[in-house]
C-alpha cells in the first residue's frame, strides 16, 4: 500500500500523484517493454489513478508501446500502468496471494534496488 494511511485528509484527490495512502492496489501484469519495466495496477474502487510517469496522459505512451500493451488510456476503468522505479519509490509493502486457496501468505522483504 503506498505510504500511511492520513486521517486528516477527507478528499482522497488530494494526495500527490491520485495514489491514495494506505489503499490496496492489484497488480495484473509486469512487462519490460524496450527496456522499460513496467506495472499494470488496478485501483479495486475503479478510480484515482496513478497521474504520474506511465499514467493515462503520460508523454511516454508511443504508438508502439500502446500497441504493445493496449493501455486503457480513455476509461477510468481503475487501471493504470507505473514504472518499477515508481513502485518501489510509492509502495511500502506487497502482499502475495493465491486466489484458488483460503490461506494467506505473507512474507517479510523489503524491496531492492538493482540499479
């Protein structure tokens, strides 16, 4: 989830990025794409989206890689793509889990840079 959870905060538009802090994101795919490694999410509410690097009005979608992994740059489906850069640097944790099972899983880690 990314960051800690604001109490204070009443319009969750308000946090950098339309991240919202302490919010579980699902993650549907991990691309590297001309050597950008990439994360598909999907906010589980349907809306506030990433609107950084990668986000819907992002600068870096060519027509290649939009071809290549079919964002859905014009809904407000809940879907959003990010870098691994940028996950590492907004999320603070991840959980795993198998969805076929009840049990539940959780591992301790951090998350390291490999630059």
């Amino acid at each position: 989830a990314p960051g800690q959870i604001d109490y204070s905060i009443r319009d969750p538009k308000k946090i950098p990025n339309d991240l919202l802090a302490g919010h579980t994101y699902t993650i549907l795919q991990v691309k590297d794409v001309y050597s950008h490694k990439l994360i598909k999410l999907r906010n589980v509410w349907g809306y506030f989206t990433w609107d950084g690097a990668w986000g819907k009005k992002s600068a870096f979608w060519t027509p290649d890689i939009k071809e290549i992994l079919k964002p859905s740059l014009e809904q407000d489906d809940g879907t959003f793509w990010m870098s691994y850069e940028d996950f590492t640097k907004h999320f603070s944790g991840l959980n795993v889990c198998k969805v076929k099972s009840c049990n539940e899983m959780r591992l301790k880690g951090k998350f390291v840079r490999t630059d």
